[in-house]
C-alpha cells in the first residue's frame, strides 16, 4: 500500500495485578499528502525534473474514494482517505489526463474526463478499481478544465473555463447518447478584481505589470437544493492560490457571489495555496476539499495536494478550515476533529542542522515578476568542523540542501532548539536533476530516524532500510511519542543522483509555555479597501503567529500564518465588505488566547 504505511494506533500495555494505559495516539495526516507523486513532462525539453500533483478530482464510489490529478498516468484509490494506492489504468489519455473531472453516477458508473488535447472524450467504467475503462467518441473540442455535473434528475453538464480573459461556460449534455450536446452554451461567471482583492495576479496578489488573474479549474457541489459553482484564482504558483464559490438555485444559475469567499484559502506557513479542488461528501456526511499547493521550486508547475474539511454554516457559506493545514491533522475517522489541528506543534523550527556533505545549499522564493528570487549560500561549518545546513529548518518548501552523493554515507542532523515530546516527523525531498519525466515505478525511499535527547546515545524510532515505498513528502508519525532534542536521517537510497531535502519537520509538544497573549494588535485598512496593514507587539518566546478573519465575529473562517515577524500586509480583502480580526502567538508548546476580535469597515 502506499502512502501513509505507518498509521498510529492505540497502544496499551498490561502489568500483573493492574492495568496502565499509555496515551492513546490519534491516526493522523498531514498536508502536503503523502502520496507517490508523479513526475512531469513539462519542461523536460529544458531538462527540469520534477514531480508533481495537481487539481484533484476526487470522489466515493461504493463506499471507497478515487482520487485523480493532472498528467499522473493513472489514479489513486482508499478506503480512509488518508492511505492511497496508485492504480495504473489499462485505457486512458496518451499524455495522461490534464485538469480532471469525475463524476460518481448513483453507484453504476464513473464517468471521466480530461483529455490534454481537449477533445472532450468521456470514459467510463463500472469497476474503477480493475483500471478496465471505455471510451466514448469525442464530443467536443477545445476544453479544458472541464467539470461533468449530473443532477439527481439525470440532467448533465459540462462546466469549463481556464483563461484571464474570458468568463466560466456552461452546456448541457445528454448521457445517454455519447453526452452529445443537447442546448445552447451560456457564459455564466468571470474574475471582479478591481473588487476582490483575492483574484489579483501574483504573488500575495500582487504584480508589478500582470493585474488579471487567472481564472480557471470549475468544480460544482450540490448541497440541500443549492449548487455551488467554484471556480479557483489567481494563479497555481503562488501562495493566494484560492478556490471561492457563485450559489444558484439551478445547474444554469443565475450564480451569486458567495460573501466569505474565497472558502479555500491557505497563503500562509510552510505549504500555500489552495486553489484548483474539490469538493467530496465522506460516506459518514463530512465533505471534504481537495486543492493544490504550491511548491513551485524546481518549476512554476510543481505542485502538491492537499485535503482540508470543509462545512455549510447556517447561511449556507461553504467554508474550509485550513488553520495550522500543514502541521498534523486528525484523520477522517476521528469522531469529532477529524481534520482539525491535532495540537502537535512545530519542534524542529530554527534547529541547528548539520550535514555529511554539501554540493549546494539554495535559498529560493518566487518573485513579483513571475520569477525567482534565488540565494546560493556559501559553505559554513562549525567550531568542530561539521558543514551546517540553514535551509532544513527554515519552513520553506523552495530552499533546498543538495548531498555530494546518494548513498549511506549522507546524513542530517538537527539539533533542535528546546528538547520535546516527538509525535511525528514530515521528510520533504527535493528533486536535484533526477532526471526522469514521467511516471515511473519502483521508485523508493530507504532511510532511518534516530532520535537522543543528549546527542550521543541514539535510538531508532523509524527504519525504513528496507522500504519499497515512494515518498517524496514522507509523514512519519509514532506509535507513541519520545522525548528528543536531537534528530538524526540517515539515508541509504533515494531517486535521483543525489540525496537533496528541502525540510526535515519534527512534530509534537514541547516542554515549556505557550506564547502570552498577543498586544497592540493594530489593523490599517489602506485607502484601496482589498488591502490592509497589520502590526502587532512581539511576543517572547513566540516563533510566529496566525491571523484570524471572516465575515462576522463568529464566521473566522480564514487565516494566514505568519513566522518570525510582527507585521504584515494583506492585498486580499473584497472592497466592499466588513470584516473581523483577531490574532494568536504559537510556539513549540502550544498556541496562546486569542485576542478580543475587532471589526473593522
């Protein structure tokens, strides 16, 4: 199986006359998915290797759940949501498929679509599992970013739009005759970003040059008689990368801009973005977001996956919490927090890291100008020698550290600020001239974990030597926590030519106070009303904070967290709308009282 192979569970340990019960550890997930990402065609005329997942398409079917993504070659398939296992299909799209759609038809058929040439072909199957599908005959032409809707009456629509120019489409379909077209094309919905902030082009919306954004990747849920037309903005490669909403009454609208928008919204912390998704009801009734992120280092185009839950309030404002959405979740089957922030806090943050060789250490962030700004660091060591790394703990996935080889000699060592109880680690690796441009098998990961709280006598708390996994972003939590200030990988094979991290993250709780109290919150909403200035007073001992907003005191349904600073400004507001704030210090303990929530006009 892959993806998550180490799953926690409840371990409880009898003595003779009574019982002791050790902490009962939550299954849990983390975001970006662990799953064996792709890797890509793009760019392979320029020799650019790197995998990537994007725009999610993911339903239930009898009771299980497929997920499929863009120029992946095949699919993915759980029975939990947290745990996939990549099916490689016997029909399918020549250059893999590009933008999915998939649509679940009352438990008979799955019906398909995303042809990169935009043909419009539809497949089909009954057993998705088996990877058996049949194709239909080509229905259209020039779509992309198609979404298949069927109501409950049996009625079809193909939603698409991908442009900075031109609006969302809509055209009815028959399914019982090759979903050959049976009405007239109606546009329905386009970008307003001279009022929402949100949809402006570029990095945290802003651009020197470009001010349209891109408006693309059309979704459609249908929650109690409302339809829910979600559309993602401004652009894959950055960190505002959202999905918002337009409700009507009808599959054809007319669509009304939904007032919280956008509902899916992650532009802050170690992972952004989360655009291009959508929305999966569970078996139990909780939805689900899928959406992608951006990892954008190799290329603009390498992304990553990401699963947030999401809910319909008493208004019927579809809404994600995507809070703390790349540390450590509880996992779809808990009762009552599945999704929710398991409380396990960033350990690892700023630790002292030290490696067994260095070919290069590279600082990297995408720019205004749609390009990068990119920092190679010069070699440092230590007062005994050690070559030191900057890039493994600094809660960026574009740095990266790039090892001399790709054997057993590579080592990380990461001395940690302050000692703590260890939940779970999160490895992400970086793809340093790999050299390889598609999907391809028997990729695997092989390495260690050791932890020591004195720096001299290890304990391994993860083995994977001998491991067939692949995993580009290995979640790796524990059967039980253990108490470390050190943390050692020890690598023994990885795909590529050399070993190359971006992030080594440790999870769990520390042993010493939460953050106080945030002071002197202050929020300057500019002349421009989709813009805002932040500045508050630095909290002792605080490694960042997480800014809360919504629509009403009781509606905070999006944040942004911030490390290391005590300022910050924000180009994403909608122009005519009354919003309230509020803030909250987190550090390696845990995360301080909020503070009173101010409104501001």
């Amino acid at each position: 199986m892959k993806g998550l192979p180490y799953i926690t569970t409840a371990v409880v340990v009898f003595f003779s006359f009574f019982a002791h019960s050790q902490e009962v550890v939550p299954k849990t997930y983390i975001n970006p998915l662990d799953i064996d990402y792709s890797y890509m065609v793009y760019n392979s005329s320029k020799n650019i290797s790197y995998r990537s997942g994007a725009d999610p398409a993911v339903i239930e079917f009898r009771g299980e759940y497929y997920m499929f993504v863009t120029r992946s070659f095949g699919y993915w398939y759980s029975k939990d949501l947290v745990n996939w296992e990549f099916i490689k299909p016997k029909q399918w799209f020549f250059e893999g498929s590009n933008a999915p759609t998939a649509f679940n038809y009352k438990d008979s058929l799955v019906y398909f679509a995303g042809d990169p040439a935009g043909y419009g072909s539809i497949l089909y199957t009954d057993d998705p599992k088996s990877g058996n599908w049949t194709p239909t005959a080509s229905i259209t032409s020039d779509i992309q970013d198609s979404e298949l809707f069927i109501d409950d009456d049996g009625k079809a629509y193909l939603y698409w739009g991908s442009s900075n120019v031109y609006p969302f489409k809509v055209k009815m379909l028959n399914k019982d005759d090759r979903f050959l077209e049976t009405g007239v094309e109606k546009e329905l919905i386009n970008l307003v970003e001279e009022e929402h902030g949100w949809e402006r082009f570029g990095e945290n919306n802003f651009h020197p040059t470009l001010k349209e954004g891109y408006m693309e990747g059309a979704s459609m849920t249908k929650h109690k008689g409302k339809y829910y037309l979600q559309y993602a903005a401004p652009g894959t490669q950055f960190n505002v990368y959202a999905d918002a909403a337009y409700v009507g009454e009808t599959p054809l609208g007319p669509f009304k801009y939904m007032k919280n928008n956008p509902y899916s919204f992650k532009p802050g912390g170690f992972a952004n973005g989360a655009g291009h998704g959508i929305t999966v009801k569970e078996i139990n009734g909780q939805y689900w977001h899928f959406a992608t992120m951006a990892l954008a280092s190799n290329s603009h185009w390498e992304r990553r996956l990401a699963m947030w839950p999401t809910y319909f309030d008493d208004e019927g404002l579809m809404y994600t919490n995507t809070s703390y959405g790349d540390y450590p979740l509880h996992a779809p089957n808990h009762p009552t927090k599945a999704g929710l922030h398991t409380g396990w806090m960033l350990l690892s943050y700023k630790g002292k890291a030290t490696v067994s060789s260095s070919q290069k250490q590279i600082r990297k962030s995408t720019s205004t100008d749609g390009d990068y700004d990119i920092t190679e660091m010069p070699l440092e060591k230590n007062s005994d020698g050690e070559i030191i790394s900057k890039v493994l703990t600094d809660e960026s996935p574009k740095s990266f550290w790039v090892a001399e080889a790709n054997d057993g000699e590579q080592w990380v060592e990461i001395e940690m600020l302050a000692p703590g109880n260890i939940y779970a680690f999160q490895l992400n690796f970086h793809d340093e001239d790999s050299g390889i441009y598609t999907r391809t098998e028997s990729l695997r990961h092989r390495f260690t974990l050791e932890v020591s709280e004195n720096g001299k006598d290890w304990k391994t708390v993860v083995d994977r030597s001998n491991s067939y996994i692949d995993a580009p972003n290995a979640y790796l939590p524990l059967n039980e926590p253990v108490k470390a200030k050190y943390v050692r990988y020890n690598n023994i094979e990885v795909p590529g030519n050399n070993l190359a991290l971006s992030e080594i993250r440790v999870f769990g709780k520390g042993l010493g106070k939460k953050p106080a109290k945030v002071k002197g919150f202050t929020i300057n909403r500019q002349e421009d009303r989709r813009d805002a200035a932040f500045k508050w007073e630095p909290v002792k001992g605080a490694q960042g904070y997480n800014i809360r907003w919504g629509i009403a005191p009781d509606k905070l349904y999006q944040s942004w967290l911030i490390y290391g600073e005590n300022e910050h400004f924000m180009r994403n507001l909608d122009k005519g709308t009354t919003y309230y704030f509020s803030i909250e210090a987190f550090n390696e303990n845990g995360i301080s009282e909020r503070t009173e929530i101010r409104e501001v006009k």
